[in-house]
C-alpha cells in the first residue's frame, strides 16, 4: 500500500508540473501555474478590497494619489502597447486596473493579479519625483504581469506535496527520524528552490518594470539613485542567498547593465 501512495503522489506530482507550463511574457521563461488564473484574481481583488477599505486610503483628490494614478495610468497603457504588439494581449483578461494610495509610514507598493496597485505614502520620500515611482510601480506590475503570485503559490503546493511524498516514505521510521528528515527537506527545498526562485522574480520584475516605465516615458536611469537612497536607509540586510530579494549590490549592478539598451530601445520621454 505504501509504494502505491507513493507512486500515485509522485505521478501526480510528475503530472502537475509538465502540464502547467507558461511562458512569462517579455523574456520568455517557463514558469509553472498551477492555480487557474480566474481564481487568483478573484482572491487578490477580495484581499484589495479589505485592505482599501479597512486602511487610510486617500481620496482621488489629494495630489499624493493623482500622481500615483497618473503614473499607474502611463505604464497600464505601455503594457498594454507591448503585449499588443507581441500579439499576447489575451495575457490581460482578468485585468480590471485600479490604483489607490494610502497613507502609512510603509514603505512600500505592490500590484496584485488582476492590475490592483497600492502604493503607501512612506515610499514616496524615497522616489521624490514621478521618474522614481515610475520604477517602483513598473517593478510592482511587472510582477503581475509575469504571474509571479501564481507561480510562487504554486511552487509552495509543489514543495508541500513533495513533503507528503517524503512523509509518506518515513512513516514507519522513528518520529526523530521523520523529523530531521522532513526537516531537512524543507530547509533544503527553501534553500535550493523557494529562495533562488523568488530573487530570480525580482530580477525579472526589476527588467519588465524598468520596460514598461521607459515605454510610458519615465528615464529608467532614475532606477539608480533610487535602489542607492533604498539601500542606503536599509540598516538589516540579509546575506543575499537567505533572502528573497537580491542583495541591493546585485540589483544596481544588473539594473546598471539593464539601463543602456533599454532606454536606446524602449524609451520613449514625453
């Protein structure tokens, strides 16, 4: 009975991973979706609606939430332009945009699927003018826009069923046994794949946003003083292969390489 839960788990685990495959739009990587993406975007639009609702959200007259908008606004249309023109404009049918700022010392901005930005007011010291949040919500879009919040959600069911896996062929091991076991595993899993997976997101989001911003007219240059004030005000920085984001010496470094043939091919000053 045991080798049959085991084979029935790993057929379903081999099952699910060949046959949830996309490709993220712009650089064409294989990603793995497991949750249908209807159902991601009627959870994020639930969980944006408590948040809106339950916080300080400004009123659509306050200049702090025009801008937030009116920047939103620019990159949404030169998404929307790049995927037409790549002919993959279908990627964009559970989007409904919406863009709402709030007021909070966090700093911080996120897209969730379906195009529903927030942005906190305690970045904008930090972007200090439209160039820099340009960068930042491009880089919270681009997000969306690749599916990372499937993919990261997905990987998690992977990693949790290849733990019943493993736990189903420990059962009859001690229970120190199980646990350093399953213990190990889910260190390693986090180690190997879960963390390398997500700085590699935010590498890719760093590259999509820094497009979509210099299509919609934003000097991608400003991405460069930006990360360095971030830096900067970062007193706890996590050794880099622990994290989930690239270390900030890493990502100037890429986004300093980026810049150049970006704003040659894709920037286009308004």
């Amino acid at each position: 009975m045991k080798i049959i839960h085991l084979i029935v788990l790993s057929f379903l685990l081999t099952m699910l991973f060949g046959s949830s495959c996309k490709t993220v739009p712009v650089t064409g990587r294989k990603q793995i979706n497991l949750v249908p993406d209807a159902m991601i975007t009627a959870m994020a639009l639930s969980e944006y609606d408590s948040v809106v609702k339950y916080s300080a959200t400004l009123t659509q007259y306050d200049t702090r939430a025009q801008m937030v908008t009116r920047v939103g606004t620019k990159i949404q249309h030169a998404v929307e332009t790049y995927l037409q023109e790549n002919n993959i404009s279908k990627e964009l049918k559970n989007f409904k945009w919406d863009y709402n700022t709030i007021d909070a010392k966090t700093v911080n901005a996120w897209c969730m699927p379906g195009g529903k930005v927030v942005v906190y007011t305690g970045l904008l010291p930090y972007t200090q003018n439209e160039n820099a949040l340009a960068v930042v919500m491009g880089h919270e879009i681009a997000h969306a826009i690749a599916r990372h919040g499937n993919e990261r959600m997905s990987q998690g069911l992977l990693i949790n069923l290849g733990g019943l896996v493993l736990q189903e062929a420990l059962k009859e091991k001690e229970q120190q046994t199980q646990a350093l076991f399953l213990g190990l595993y889910l260190v390693g899993s986090n180690l190997a794949l879960a963390l390398p997976n997500s700085r590699m997101q935010e590498s890719e989001a760093d590259k999509l946003g820094l497009i979509f911003a210099a299509m919609a007219g934003y000097d991608p240059e400003e991405a460069i003083p930006f990360w360095q004030k971030m830096s900067a005000g970062n007193k706890n920085k996590t050794p880099e292969f622990l994290s989930t984001h690239p270390s900030d010496e890493t990502r100037i470094k890429k986004l300093s390489a980026l810049i150049p043939e970006i704003k040659n091919k894709y920037y286009n000053p308004q």
